[in-house]
C-alpha cells in the first residue's frame, strides 16, 4: 500500500510524487533505504507496466517530511533480492475506514500477473555496471 494524496492536505505531497487512486501502482522510493526498491528494480518494475500497458506511479516523500518504512528493506537484506517497494495508493492508511479505489485492484493482479510472465525475460537482458 502507499499514502494517496489526500484532497484536503495535498500540500504534505511534493508536486511531482502525488500517488493517485485508481491510477496504477505506486513504486515507492526514499533515500535512505526506508523502502526496498533500486533504481534496477524500480527500472525492471516500470518496463513490465510498459510492456503490458499498466499504469505505474511513483512516489517519493518530501525532503523536509518524515517517511515511515516497510519490511521491504529487512526482508531483500535477509533474502538477498532484488526487491520493489510498491502498492496501491489509498486514503486513511492505518485508519479502520482505509479507502482504495476498485480499479487499483484489478491493475494490481494484472501488474503481479504480468511480472511472473515477463520478468526473467527482461532481466536477462539487463546489463548493471558494477
């Protein structure tokens, strides 16, 4: 899941990173590692929605706001995988009335679906510098 941008506090979201409802996934990135997704995997991530036509948005917390964390990064350490940090953007996260629009879910199994199908062809291709 990934905080929606709220209509009524839509200046706690930078400009360019406000994730939508019913918009596609949200990749989430943060600087210091508080979410699990590389620029290799949020890349891999992005060319499977291309290929597949889905909607992808990405998000990035604002400089000057705190940013709470996922296990994302805990579990690709302890792993040792490549891992994206992504989910459907909704409202009231945490809240007993969290809201996410129905569209979202669907794109989201299409999203899973395709990257099973896809992902080991693209990544063959992938060249990473070391």
């Amino acid at each position: 899941m990934a905080h929606g941008v709220h209509p009524n506090f839509m200046d706690k979201h930078d400009e360019y990173h406000r994730p939508e409802m019913q918009k596609g996934l949200v990749i989430k990135h943060n600087a210091n590692q508080r979410y699990a997704t590389s620029g290799v995997t949020s890349f891999l991530f992005q060319e499977i929605g291309k290929i597949h036509n889905l909607p992808t948005q990405e998000f990035v917390v604002r400089n000057d706001m705190g940013c709470g964390s996922t296990i994302g990064p805990i579990l690709a350490s302890g792993a040792g995988i490549r891992t994206v940090d992504c989910g459907i953007a909704q409202l009231s996260m945490h809240s007993v009335r969290e809201i996410c629009g129905k569209e979202d879910i669907d794109i989201a199994h299409k999203y899973f679906k395709a990257f099973y199908q896809t992902f080991s062809s693209i990544d063959r291709k992938l060249i990473v510098d070391s």
